[in-house]
C-alpha cells in the first residue's frame, strides 16, 4: 500500500477542511442560504428603486395637478377619457402595447 502524505493527515488540516465543509453545507445559514437570501435582497432592492421612482412620479404629477388647470384637462382625458362637448374621440390602441 501507499503512504498517505503527512501533510494530509495534519490535524489542522483536517479541521479546517471540517469546518469548512461543515459550514458550507451543513450549517444552518449555509452557503447556499446565504446565496439565495442575497438574490432575494437584490430583487426587493429593485422593487424599492421602482416604487421610489413611481412615488416621485406621482408626487411630481400631483404638484402639477394642484397648480395647472391645463394639466387637470390633459389628466382627465388621459385617464377617464373625459371630452368636451360636441367633441368626438376617437380612441387608437397600439397593438404592440396590449401584446405585452
């Protein structure tokens, strides 16, 4: 039989090695744990990036509405379709929009 090298039967070694295996795959906030949790931080960060940016909008267009009777018009017949009247609209939908 060979000889297995000292160098592998080191008892620091092997304790390093055991606790390195031990806290890669056995522990309970293990490798992969760790992992997925900083997936699932990154992905709420960008949700949080996202809705401060729609507040912004919405506070934005909210100033603009309280000041701008112009603005109001333009919010209402964006939104509820509202018309004057007399006045026909005609409504055209973008095909590549509704696809999405």
């Amino acid at each position: 039989m060979k000889k297995i090298p000292s160098i592998l039967l080191n008892k620091y070694l092997l304790a390093i090695g055991g606790f390195l295996v031990w806290m890669i795959f056995f522990d309970q906030k293990d490798f992969f744990y760790s992992s997925d949790r900083g997936h699932e931080l990154k992905k709420l960060q960008e949700k949080k990036d996202y809705y401060t940016a729609e507040i912004a909008k919405a506070k934005q267009e909210l100033s603009d509405l309280q000041g701008n009777p112009a603005a109001i018009e333009k919010f209402g017949r964006e939104r509820y379709m509202l018309k004057k009247d007399g006045e026909d609209v005609f409504i055209v939908e973008d095909s590549l929009a509704t696809k999405r």
